[in-house]
C-alpha cells in the first residue's frame, strides 16, 4: 500500500527553488522525494514542516542531496534529522 505524500514545487521570493511535502516519506514513494530533488538543480529549500513521519529510505534521499538543501522542519522532525546526522550535512531551520 502507498503511504499519501503530496510534493508540491515552486519558488520563494529569492528565487530559490522549493519542494514542500505534506504526509509521510517512507520506502513506498521516497523515490517519488528523490525525482523530484534530482530534477531541480542548484539549492533547494524543502520544506517537512507538514511531514509526520519518515523513515530510513527518505533520511536515504535527504543524506543523497544534504549538500544543497535548506530543510525546514517541524518539532516532530527535528530530533530525527538531528540523531541521524543530516543536521551536521544540511542547513536544518525548525519551527515550534
């Protein structure tokens, strides 16, 4: 069964590009996350504030493209971006 993960693109103010998820990220569409970072070059912001959970195969694509990404991220996610070390390789910005 496929978990709901809606991937939405676009661009901030800046320019810079932006991917926003909303559900979870797991083995059953986290290459669905991966297209989608693979296909926009340069910096990305993505934004996980609305993600409510993901497992070893999304922090798999986030470490895939760690250099180049700003993640924006919920309490929920923040201890699990951190433990994992993604933290230490991308910009990681929480929100309460």
């Amino acid at each position: 069964m496929t978990t709901p993960l809606t991937l939405t693109p676009g661009r901030r103010p800046d320019g810079t590009a932006q991917l926003t998820a909303v559900g979870e990220i797991d083995m059953s569409n986290a290459g669905a996350l991966a297209d989608s970072l693979r296909d926009t070059s340069g910096r990305i912001v993505l934004d996980l504030t609305r993600v409510q959970y993901l497992d070893s195969a999304a922090l798999n694509v986030l470490f895939q493209h760690a250099e180049r990404l700003e993640i924006l991220a919920g309490a929920l996610l923040a201890p699990v971006l951190s433990i994992s070390g993604i933290a230490d390789l991308a910009t990681v910005r929480t929100s309460p």
